[in-house]
C-alpha cells in the first residue's frame, strides 16, 4: 500500500516528492550519529549554485523593468 501511495505522490506532484525524500535522506543522516563533510559540502555548493541563479535572475528582472520604464519615459504616446 506505501508503494502505491509513493507512486502515486510521485506521478501527482515530483518535485515536492523528491524533495519530500532528500528532506527524509537528510532526517536519516543526521539521526546518525556520523555526518560525512562531503555531503554538507556538495549541498552548500548547490545551495551557492541556486543562489547565484536566483541573483542573475534577480539582475535581469531589475534591468528589463529598467528598460520598460525608461521606454514608457522616453515613448510615451500620452505626452503632450
């Protein structure tokens, strides 16, 4: 029955499955009594990774938005 269940949260939803079962990975691991350094290390470089996405993205909305409002500025039909 769990089986069924897992399979069908993972054709419902598999993003917030997976990330369901790295947050029940980690619980497991850090139950343990041993943390390995090399996997806090690997998920620190991804979460800098994801960071540094998130920081570009940011740049780019704020330059797009830049480049609207000084169009609207500059072409604005409504200016008399």
């Amino acid at each position: 029955m769990r089986e069924i269940l897992r399979r069908f949260a993972r054709w419902i939803a598999p993003t917030a499955y997976g990330k369901l079962e790295q947050l029940d990975l980690a619980a497991v691991a850090l139950a343990g009594d041993t943390v390995l350094p090399q996997d806090l290390e690997q998920r620190i470089a991804e979460l800098e990774a994801q960071l540094n996405e998130l920081r570009q993205d940011n740049r780019r909305v704020t330059e797009l938005y830049d480049l609207v409002f000084t169009r609207l500025r500059d072409e604005n039909p409504l200016k008399g």
